[in-house]
C-alpha cells in the first residue's frame, strides 16, 4: 500500500528524514510520534508528493511517487485525505465551500455533495457553523473543518498530521473515535501526533520518529 | 472541464472578493490600452488630416496661347478621362488677367505695356486621392504634357514631396513608438496580474494540495482576467472618447481650427471592438501565463 | 493590572464573549481553559488590544484599551508579550532575527539584543537552529520560536495562546517550567490552553470559559 | 526612528526578498516613465524643429525704383539698428532681374518688350528667433514700411500663421496627452505599489503585533519605493536614450531626412535628472500612501 525504500529528505541545514524504510499494509492504523521537529511532517508530505524524496523511492498505491508525472499527481491525490498542521482553509470561503471542494474537484453532483459535506461536519461537530468563513475562526474549529474535508471524499488513505493540537480533550476523543470508524471501514489511517492518550486510545502501530530516523516500530498493544 | 458551472460561478466570487485587486487591474488595463489608444487616435488623425491637406493639391495644365477652342476643348475632354482628375476647372485668358490684376495689384504696370494679354488660359485638376502620391501627380503631369495644344504643366512640388515626407516620417515614428507602447502595455497587463497572482499563491497550493487538476485551478482566472481585461478595454474607449469629445469642445471654443471638427474622427466601430477585444485576449493570455507560471514548481505546494 | 467590566464581543454569527468580568492583579498567574470556540483567543486579544470591545470596558496598566489612541498601542503592546496560536513569525527571516524583533523595535543595542536573543532561544531549546528561516520549520519549532520572541523583552504581562499545542510532552514539561520561572520573576502569566497536564503543572487561578461566558474561577490548589 | 541603520538594512533586504515583485514594479515604473518621457520627447523635438523651420522666415523689403543710393544706404543702416533683424542682405536691381529669369524662364518674354528693368532693389531680413511670432513680423513690417524709400514689405504670412497654429495646437495637444498620461503613470505606480503591499500585509500585521509604529515600519518600504522609483526612472531613461538612438540611425540609414539629425535633441542633463527624481518621489509617495493605508484598519491586526 504505502511503501518508503531507504528514503532520505534533506534541507538546507538539517536532515529531516535519513534512511527510512517502512511498509504500510492496506487498512493498516500507523501512529507517527516522535519530538519536535523529528521529521514526522516530512514524512507525510512525502507520502502525499508534497515533497519529492531526495534518495530512496516511495511507492503509494503501486505508484512510484519521485517518479509521477505532474499531471497525474492531482489523480493520486483525489484517493487520499490531508489534514495539515497548518490547516490550509482557503481563508474566505464559508465552511461548506471548503469542506465541498475536494467533491466540486472530483464532479460529484451537487446534491450528493451536500449529502456528503452534512455527515462530514457532523461526525466533527462543525455542522452548526457551516456557513461562516473559516478565515475568522478559532483554531479548533478551523482544525475539525480540515478534518472535515480530509474525509468528506471516504479516501483510501486519511493523512493526519497533529489533528488534536488545537482541541479539548472532550473533543480529542470525539475525534479518535472517528479516525477509529473510518479505520474500521477500511482506510488506511496515518497520524502523526505527540498527545500520548491519542497514540493508546487508537492503539495501532506506533512508529517512532527521532531526528529523521526510525528508532522503533511496535506493533498495536493486542 | 467537469462543472463549468461552478468555475463560472468561482470566476465571480473571485472578483467579488478581490474587489480592491480587480479594479486596479481594471484601471490599469484600461490606462495601457489608452495610452496605446491615444497615440493610435493622434496617429490616425493626423494622417487623416495630412490626406485633406493633401487634397488640395493642384495641378496647372496651361494651354498655348495660339490653341483654338477645339483644341481646348479636345484637353478637356482628355482631362476628363483621366482617373487622377477629381474636379476640373478652366480658368480663360481673360480670367487669368483679373486674377493678375487682383493678387498683385503691385505689379499691374508690368502688363501694361504689352497690346495683347500675355497670359494662357489654364485648366485647374485637383487630383483624386489615390493619386495623390508624389510620383503619381509626377506621372500624371509628364502624360498631360504630351496632349496636343497643352503649353505647360505646373503644381507645387515641394508642398507635395513635403507633405509626403511628413507623412513617411510619422509612420515610421508612429510604427517605433507603437511597437514601443504594445510591448510597455503587455508588461505592464502581465505584470499586474502576477502581481495579484502573488496574492493568491496560497489558495492556489491549497487547490493542488487536496487534487485539482491545473485546467481546474487556472479556469476561474483566465474567466476573470478576460472580463478584467474586456472592461479594462471598454473603460479606455470610454475614456478615449471623453478626451476626443473634450478635445473637440475646446477646439470650437478657442476657434482655432473651424474646420478641424468635420475632419478629426474617433474609432469606427470595428476598431473600438477590437480595442476591447484586445483587452480581453490580453487579460486572458495573462492569466494563462500568471497561474501556469505559479503551478509550475511543485516543491512549492508545501 | 488587569481588569474587565461586563465585557461582550459579538461576530457577525456569534457571541464569542459576553459579560465577562474578571480582575488579574499584578503578578498573578492565570489558567484560562474552556472548548474550542469558547473565546479564550478573543480574550486574550481583547486585552491585547488587536479587538475592541462590542460592550464593556478593558483596563490594561490602568490604561482604557478601547479608548486608546492608535499611535499609543504600540509603547502598550511592548509591555506585553504574546504567543500567537497561528505563530504569525515572519516566514523569511531567521529565528534569531524573528526573536530580535521587538528589542529592535525598541531601540536595544545589537550587544544586548544578541545576549538577550541567545537566553530567550536556550531556555525554548531552539538556540542551536538561531540562522534557519522560520517559514520552513516544523510546527513545534515555530511554536517555540515563537515562545521565545514573547518572553526577550521580559514583558510585564505574557499572554499565551495554546503555547503547547504542536509541543511533545517533554518539551510541554520544559515550557511549563519556563513560564513558571517567568511567573517567579513578577510576569503576570496569561495562559490559554486545551492540555489538562499544563493547567496542573502550571498550578494557577483557573478561569473556565464555555460559550462566551466565564463559568467558573478557582484560586490554585494549595 | 532609534535605529536609522537597521531600517535602511531592512530595506535591502525586503529587495532582496521580494526580488521578483521589485523586478515588477522597477519595470513598471522604467515602462510608466518611458510612456510620459516618449511623448515629452516627442513635443520637445517637434516644438524644436517648428523652431527651425520658422528661422527660414524672411522679410522682404522692397526699395523703391528711384531711391538714391544715399536712401538704400539709410534704409540699411536703419534696419541693422532693428533687434528683429537677424540676418541681412541686399538684392540690387540687377540681381532681381538676374533671380527673375532664373526662377521663371518661360515669363522671360515678360519683361523683355520693357525698356527699363522694372523690378525694385530689396532687402532680405531673416527674423531673429525672439521675433518670430506672427504678431511681432507684422508689427516689424509695419514699422519698416514708414521708413523712407521703403515702396512694399513682403512676407509670407500665411505659412507664419500656419506654423504658428501648428505649434499652438500641438502644444494644446500636448498638455491634455501630457496630462493624461502623467494620471496614468501615477495610478498604475499606485496601483503597483498596492499590490505589492497586499503581499505584505501580514508582515506589517506582524510588526504593528509586537508594538512597531507606524514610522517604525513605514521607513523600510518607503526606502524601498524610492529606490524602486529612481531604478524605474533611470532605466526609462536608458530605454529612452536607446530609442532615440535608434531612431537616429534609422534617418541616418534611410537617408531621409538629412538634416534632421543635428536638428534632434535628447533630454538635456537637468531633465534626465528631473526623471529619475521623479521616479523616485513617486516610488517614495506611492509607498508612503500605501503603508499608512493598509496600517489604517485596527481591526485587521489579528
Ligand atoms: N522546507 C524546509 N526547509 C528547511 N528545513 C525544513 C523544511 N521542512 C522541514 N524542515 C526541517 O526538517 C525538520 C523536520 O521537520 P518536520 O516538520 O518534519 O518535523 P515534525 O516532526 O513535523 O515536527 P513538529 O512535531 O514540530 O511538527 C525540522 O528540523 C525542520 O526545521
Ligand atoms: N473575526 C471573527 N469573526 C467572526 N467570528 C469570529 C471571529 N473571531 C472569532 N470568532 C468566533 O468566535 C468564537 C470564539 O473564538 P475564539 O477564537 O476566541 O475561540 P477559542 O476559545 O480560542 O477556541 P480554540 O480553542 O478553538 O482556539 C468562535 O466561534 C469563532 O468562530
Ligand atoms: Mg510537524
Ligand atoms: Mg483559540
């Protein structure tokens, strides 16, 4: 499903990533913790061809990622669901335009859209703002609209890089029971966060990151 | 190209939303198509009028003195026939005295010492516009010369080689600095719209981010750069016209030129369409070059 | 020091803060928790003055921060430090130049500001990184970048947003004790956070906040 | 304004930076300057040569056929007192008669059933350049006419007139064009310069955030916006000087116009200097209103 061969990604003055390989089975739940600036974010980037590998080879979906041609990386994309750190909301839509989008994108029909934006912004509890903008809105909120539209589309695989920064515990679990659903329909979840009950409430596998490399990879608690 | 609907629709949004960055474009547009415009209006006027001046090129076909009216008449009758003839007149011997007697009134002694009116009868050819071309009248005046009873051919060759001159000379100025203008006004269009571009880099990594397609990310703004760039066009005919019309009120109130007015013209309609066709391709053409050219680097989706 | 009188704000589609009255004196330390959109931002830029009350009245060192005049905010603002849920640090300037910023501002000597630059950078843990640009970084780093151009000027009042939210638990535990020691120095603490570990490290006067409306205010356990 | 030598860095570094959008509005502005400077060039020469064209203005005084040679002597010793006489020369009887044959060989008959030479002696005075306006000639000839033994004064009025209606209407022509096209260069500045600031607006959001003032943050762009203007100006002017160049070559090649060259002119140093100062005072005021505009909102400062 998503495999990473010796893959390396260097910036200017650090080593993001360095010699990392790991196989993620289709359906798999993959925990991604580590410490500040480990590389956890790279490592999805990667994995989404927001970044291009600077040795080794990334397979996703059979489909070598380094390799892809432009063109055919929106169609890659369109299988998988991206929660950023950074949210990423474009600042002056409304919240269902946001969450709507990547379906616009796809052709889907206007009613089915609707259908799909509604259960979305329910399961995240934001379906009650679904017209404000999201450019003025707090962090949480701004936070589950990203969740929201990383969903909206039943993707293969649901990217998720610190979805629970900016959310209440309350909220934090409302959250994990739905990565839990979506996992147990058959996607392939990867998360990257710090927050401990997050990592033993999924309880998947847990791959840890320390300054670019792999220091260990456990399987879920049984 | 799935829902051109929604990217019609998202055309429109955009310019509700960037209002602020639309009318600068609009404006901006709509001074560089008027500049261009403008020397364009001047350009076109003045040769317009260069060709009126033209007009009144005259040329003198004096008869022998000893030709017989036949013979006089055989000239007209040749002259007639000729396509450079536009209007003719004859102007007799006698008529020739009293124009003497009155455009120097000075000199009148001079004749009066002769029995006889030492003057010719003439004929007086304005020559058609098409052959208002210095080697044409040349051309003209060399056949005229062989027809038989005609004593001399005369017309201004310096007013005309001048004139011709002066309009050689702004052609080729108007081509410089009309080249000059284009390539000044499509910067100046591509420049505005990367600039404003630069402004929606975010919006458009995150369309690439969540899987839009570049046809699908660059429609909406190629829509509104050709609107911005029609009204752009629209609005520089508008104000082209304001200064023509201004132009021409002050003219009547100074009283300079009475004449002027019936020989300045504005764009025809077809020119006019085509300014504001102009703006539209060029909005348009930005556009494409503005969104391809920010797409264009991948790494930059991050 | 600080203090509210009845003090509403409403948006467009909501009331993100309503009568809320509330009085922090000089040297406190003060815990403001609360769901997401429950105002915790609003408030802090409220008292901040980057929003003017709807209602109600603000008192910041004794000055009306509603009634102040905008040539006066910035000599206000300097007093002040503010941890940003969104960063907001100039993207191509480098941590040290980003964290330098407001003794620049103010007119510090470059020896000074080096010094002072260098402890606020060592004691966030983000010394070692003082030359990269900041708009690349991972999240957690530009939390602490962050961090640290708020406490350089040893600010009378520190206001913090979710200052631990892209932060590991080791790290959480270091900024904890960052800004306890702050605390220790007479720096009234502002701190809004989701993370229930920092309110109980922090050990501070909790204010809770749900809907726009304070619900709750307990002195620390002693 | 604690720190003068950081905020000049400041501004070299924005350059730095934002390489692309200061590449935009440098060409921007060269283009805007170019546009307004063209036409500058334009009026300035085409008013030169008017200038030249009317040095050949000539007056023709006519001394009557029986003066002595004591009166031409007085007529000539009166006219070189004249401050309107630039050049003189004498044409005595003889030569006219001389000039007469010369110039119209098929009226030579004309004068030969005379016995005497009935054309009169003159004077030739070419105008001095400061009074060589159609009211000042006629005020001159007036004048010369009283004198003694003076029979005519002759001079082409109408091509005076001419001349001078040409020059008053291009110089209308030329304020409104002018005019124009300053409001355009300084809007399409402007309108630069805002969206450049667009993309600045969260850096100056960031810095009003930490207690900057408003001087505090302004004084970067302002640098910046000046230095962006005097770039822009000083290459319009280089653009300027190219085509003028160009253009001169192109007459020397085609062989046209062979006087012209010396007749042309380019900007002299003062105005080449006005230019780039120009540039700059724009840059500087279109940064200026910029800052303080996007400063102006509280609000947007979260
Ligand atoms: N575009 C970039 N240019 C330069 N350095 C980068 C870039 N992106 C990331 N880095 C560096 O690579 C390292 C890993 O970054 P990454 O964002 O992957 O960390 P992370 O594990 O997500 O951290 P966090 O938990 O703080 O989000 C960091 O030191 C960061 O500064
Ligand atoms: N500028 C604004 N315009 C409209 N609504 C706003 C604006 N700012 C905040 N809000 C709304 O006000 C409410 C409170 O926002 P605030 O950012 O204070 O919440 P918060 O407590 O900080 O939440 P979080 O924990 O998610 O950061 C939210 O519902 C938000 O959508
Ligand atoms: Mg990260
Ligand atoms: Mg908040």
């Amino acid at each position: 499903m998503i495999q990473l061969f010796h893959v390396s990604k260097f910036f200017e003055r650090c080593t993001a990533l360095h010699d990392v390989t790991v196989r993620i089975e289709k359906g798999e739940c993959v925990l991604l913790t580590g410490p500040s600036g480990a590389g956890k974010t790279t490592l999805l980037k990667l994995i989404f061809g927001a970044e291009i590998p600077d040795e080794g080879q990334i397979l996703v979906q059979n489909r070598n990622i380094a390799r892809l041609r432009e063109a055919d990386i929106p169609y890659l994309r369109r299988t998988m669901g991206f929660v950023l750190q950074n949210f990423k909301l474009l600042p002056k839509k409304t919240v269902f335009d946001n969450v709507a989008l990547p379906l616009i994108i796809q052709g889907v029909s206007r009613a089915d859209s609707k259908r799909k934006v509604g259960e979305a912004l329910k399961a995240v509890g934001m379906n009650h703002k679904h017209t404000s903008q999201t450019g003025v809105m707090s962090a949480g909120e701004q936070q589950r609209v990203c969740i929201a539209r990383a969903i909206v589309n039943n993707p293969i695989i649901l990217l998720a890089d610190e979805p629970t920064g900016n959310l209440d515990t309350v909220l934090t679990s409302e959250i994990v029971e739905l990565f839990k659903t979506i996992h147990a329909r058959g996607t392939t979840v990867l998360l990257a966060t710090h927050n401990q009950s997050v990592v033993e409430e999924m309880n998947g596998r847990v791959l840890h990151l320390q300054a670019g490399r792999m220091v260990s990879d456990k399987g879920p608690a049984a | 190209m799935r829902r051109p609907l929604y990217l019609i629709q998202e055309a429109f949004v955009n310019i509700r939303i960037n209002r602020t960055s639309v009318m600068i474009g609009i404006i901006t547009t709509a001074f560089t198509i008027s500049c261009f415009g403008l020397f364009a209006l001047l350009y076109g006027n003045l040769k317009n009028l260069a060709g009126t001046l033209q007009q009144d090129i005259e040329v003198l076909v004096y008869v022998q003195p000893e030709a017989s009216d036949k013979i006089v008449e055989g000239i007209r009758q040749r002259l007639e026939g000729e396509k450079a003839v536009n209007v003719l007149s004859f102007v007799s011997k006698a008529e020739a005295l009293k124009e003497f007697h009155q455009q120097f009134p000075d000199e009148s002694t001079l004749l009066q010492g002769m029995e006889e009116n030492p003057l010719p009868a003439s004929f007086v050819v304005q020559i058609s516009p098409q052959f208002q071309e210095s080697d044409s009248i040349e051309a003209f005046a060399e056949r005229i010369k062989q027809f038989p009873g005609v004593e001399q051919v005369r017309y201004s060759q310096d007013w005309i080689d001048t004139l011709a001159l002066l309009v050689s000379y702004f052609e080729f100025g108007a081509i410089v600095i009309g080249l000059i203008l284009a390539v000044a006004t499509i910067t100046i269009i591509a420049n505005t719209v990367r600039l404003s571009f630069y402004l929606r880099k975010e919006e458009i990594e995150i369309l690439r981010l969540i899987g839009a397609t570049g046809s699908f990310i660059a429609t909406p703004y190629v829509i509104e750069g050709a609107l911005l760039g029609a009204c752009g066009g629209a609005l520089a005919l508008v104000l082209l016209k304001g200064v023509f019309e201004f132009f021409l009120l002050e003219i009547n109130a100074s009283g300079w030129f009475s004449g002027l007015e019936s020989v300045l013209i504005f764009f025809p309609f077809q020119t006019s369409l085509f300014l504001v066709l102009s703006g539209m391709l060029l909005g348009c053409g930005s556009s494409i070059i503005s969104v391809f050219g920010l797409m264009r680097v991948r790494n930059e989706a991050t």
